[in-house]
C-alpha cells in the first residue's frame, strides 16, 4: 500500500469555527468547531476522497506543492 502525504490549511472561519481544506484534492474541505476536530475531519474527508477515486478507477493525486510562509511589513 502506497503512502501519501497531503498538504492540509486549516483556517478560522467567521462562524468561530476552523475550515479545513486539501489544496492537492479539489473539492476536499471540511471543518470542526475546534482546530483539532477540524484536523480529525479532514483526515476523514481525505480517506473518504481516496476510497471514492479508487472506486470510481481514477488516479489518486500526490501533493507536489510547496508551503512557503512570508511574515512582511505592511507600510505605515
């Protein structure tokens, strides 16, 4: 069985809530009231992802991206 390893973004919502979404699976969001129900839930929405591409007899996808942080200055 092959690993795979996905970029995920979890981010507050204006409902107090966390969005959860996988950039390399179009269509792969989820979200929790907490961060970490957020990160439980997209690791199910990811299996659930995968299982539907194997089933259906697509490729599954792998995550070439790259995650870069800046930290700026904005201009006074």
């Amino acid at each position: 069985m092959k690993v795979y390893t996905y970029r995920v973004i979890v981010e507050p919502d204006e409902n107090n809530t966390f969005h959860a979404f996988v950039p390399a699976l179009p269509g792969c969001h989820t979200w929790g009231e907490t961060f970490d129900e957020a990160r439980r839930n997209v690791r199910d929405a990811i299996d659930a992802y995968l299982r539907s591409l194997k089933s259906d007899g697509e490729s599954i996808p792998e995550d070439n991206g790259v995650e870069i942080l800046e930290t700026v200055t904005a201009p006074k």
